[in-house]
C-alpha cells in the first residue's frame, strides 16, 4: 500500500471530490471481476472513486485495505460508502508532451497586442 504525504492527500482530496464513482462493489462483495474493473479505472485515471452497498463500516475498511494490498494503490479517503483511491500512472509521467505549445514560456498575443508591441519596437530609436 503506497503511503501519501498530508499535503499530497489533501489535494488529490480536492481533485476527487467533483468525480463520480467509477466502480460499484454490492452483495456479491470484492470480485475478481471487480479488482480488474478497479485496476483498469486506476491505469486510466489513476484517482477513482469506489461505491460500496450493503456493507458495515468494519467490512467497508477491511474491504479498502484488501484493495489498497492487492493492487499496490493508496487509499486517499473513506467517507462513509465512498472510497477514494489513487495509483500513479508511470506511463503519463514519463510520456513526453507532443503540443507545440509546451516549449512556450510566453502568453497567447492578440492581434492588438501584437500590433502594440510592433509598434513599439518600431518607435525605438536604434543606438
């Protein structure tokens, strides 16, 4: 199970908390099925949320530590019968950025803003 710091909980807190939960575990409880469903989410997105029915709190926090263990992920939250959980993804990091965009330090410019700066650079006495 990966450990998070409070600082990096907090915003992947912040970050979970508009998304809709992805998996649903019911009666049949943790599945292999489920487990692949789960590893997929967490390939895909990394932060999940997980729906958990019919179950009591103690088997609602063996179940996230049972989870957590097999898959190698970190357990962001519980509240109540959500679960957030989160498992960084090696292959987006290392992905290198394909937008040219990326390379830029500067903002976008407008046409009225280019054509101020021309006219700046224009008005400038050359030494």
């Amino acid at each position: 199970m990966t450990e998070l710091s409070p600082i990096r909980r907090r915003e992947l807190r912040a970050a979970a908390h508009h998304l809709n939960p992805v998996v649903s575990i019911s009666q049949k409880g943790l599945t292999v099925a489920v487990l692949a469903e789960i590893e997929r989410c967490l390939k895909s997105h990394e932060l999940i949320k997980v729906r958990l029915y019919d179950m009591e709190r103690d088997q609602r926090t063996a179940l996230l530590e049972q989870v957590c263990n097999e898959l190698g992920c970190a357990a962001v939250q519980q509240i109540g019968k959500l679960l957030v959980l989160w498992r960084e993804n090696p292959e987006k990091q290392s992905a290198p950025s394909t937008s040219p965009e990326a390379g830029r330090s500067r903002k976008p410019v407008s046409k009225k803003q280019a054509a101020a700066s021309l006219e700046r650079r224009q008005r400038k006495p050359a030494r």
